[in-house]
C-alpha cells in the first residue's frame, strides 16, 4: 500500500546524457498526514479522520480509522481514538491544521 519513489541518475557512455530510472522503496512516515475524509449526503457532511498520504486524494484509500467527526451536530462532536492518534504522532505522522485544533478543542 505504501509506495516511495526515488530517481538514480545513471550516466550514459554513448551519448553522455542522463538516463532516470525507478526504483521503488518504502514511504518515510513524513509524508502521512492526519486529515478529514468527508462521507455523507449533500449539504449533510460527515467526516472520518483518517491517517493517509499526504498526496492522496480527500476520499482516496486510507491507513488507519482513528475516528470521525460530525458537524450538523450541535456539539460538533469528535470521536477519535486518542490512543491510536498519539501512536501515529510519534511515528512521524502529522495532523492538518483542523484535524490539530479539533483535537485541541475535545481537551
């Protein structure tokens, strides 16, 4: 499921010109993010906060479920797994600007 990508430049004797070639290796967790993946009907949003690559899509695949969050709620109530969320920022992950004040304003 995680990819990495990585160039090496390998220098041609025939025409001195630089070839790329692909090599894949693992992910850092550097580029997982924390964020919001919107579910729910139109006008009735409904969010699940998702541990996922950074470049993937709001509604793409995700790691792992740590919780969800419901707007029209007039708690505006955030479940999450605070365990789970913790374990993810140590390994490197890092939540986005609302997932971290959404977490700040639960405590």
């Amino acid at each position: 499921m995680l990819q990495k990508r990585k160039f090496d430049i390998i220098q041609s004797t025939k025409h001195q010109s630089l070839e790329y070639t692909y090599k894949p290796l693992l992910i850092l967790l550097s580029v997982l993010k924390i964020k919001l993946s919107r579910t729910g009907k139109r006008n009735q949003p409904y969010y699940r906060v998702v541990v996922a690559e950074k470049r993937s899509k709001l509604t793409g695949q995700y790691i792992d479920l740590l919780g969800n969050y419901d707007p029209n709620d007039p708690k505006n109530k955030l479940t999450i797994d605070k365990k789970r969320y913790a374990d993810w920022i140590t390994k490197g992950a890092k939540p986005t600007d609302t997932v971290r004040q959404l977490v700040a304003k639960q405590k």
